[in-house]
C-alpha cells in the first residue's frame, strides 16, 4: 500500500464570491492565483502556507441562502496548522488586526485551537499541537 498523500487543496463554496474573497484576501495576505469560470462554477484560488492551494467556489444556482452548518453531514471545519501556541497568539492577533471574531484560544490535551468562521459561517481554525 503506498503512504497515503497529504491534502492537496481545499475548496469551499460561497454564497456571495466578491464578499468572500475580500475577507479570505485579508486573512492569506494573497491574491488568487487563479480566477475564471470553470464550466458550471467561478472559482478563485490562492496558494497558501507550504503550497497548499484554497480555493473559492460560486456557483450560479446558489445555495437558495442555506448557511454552513457543522450539524448537517459533510465538512465540519477547516483547520490550519501552527507550529505552537505562540503562533496562535500571533494569529489571534492578526485576528483581532482583521475584525475578525474568533472563540479565543483554548487549549486541550491534544492541542491547542483558535476557532473563527468566514462570511458563509464555514468553519475555520488555526490548530497548534500540545507543548
């Protein structure tokens, strides 16, 4: 069996493309590198921390308004790594720079996690493993 490959890319979808991609363009500091219509969606994606590419996914139905909802089967959150908790007190900072609301750090024995949402309510974390 070969080793099982790291995540590549992460798409969300949105419900309103231009506000979303002001707010995802704060928080990576980045513009996309990528913006076209895809056959059937719009995307925009950024390449962000070590190469991972996060994309951005409008699509012309919408959603009829429905918000993310950890609760309803699918994705639960995205999580971004830190290498320690300082890192995380450097992120809730910028956070805080941003205007962007998050649930403050809390830390577990597994870790510690800064949790926020985007536009949509997609949530969104900033992970730090135990010190």
């Amino acid at each position: 069996m070969p080793e099982f490959p790291p995540i590549a890319h992460v798409a969300v979808t949105v419900s309103d493309l231009g506000t979303s991609a002001a707010w995802y363009e704060l928080l990576f500091d980045a513009q996309p590198e990528l913006d076209e219509d895809a056959g059937g969606f719009h995307h925009k994606v950024y390449i962000i921390g070590g190469g991972m590419l996060f994309g951005l996914h409008s699509h012309p139905e919408g959603s009829g308004g429905a918000q993310f909802d950890v609760l309803r089967p699918g994705l639960d959150h995205v999580a971004f790594g830190c290498a320690d908790r300082a890192e995380l007190e450097r992120w809730q900072a910028k956070l805080d720079e941003l205007d962007i609301g998050h649930g403050g750090i809390v830390d577990a024995h597994y870790g510690s996690g800064l949790s926020f949402k985007d536009p949509d309510g997609t949530a969104l974390e900033f992970f730090a493993p135990p010190s």
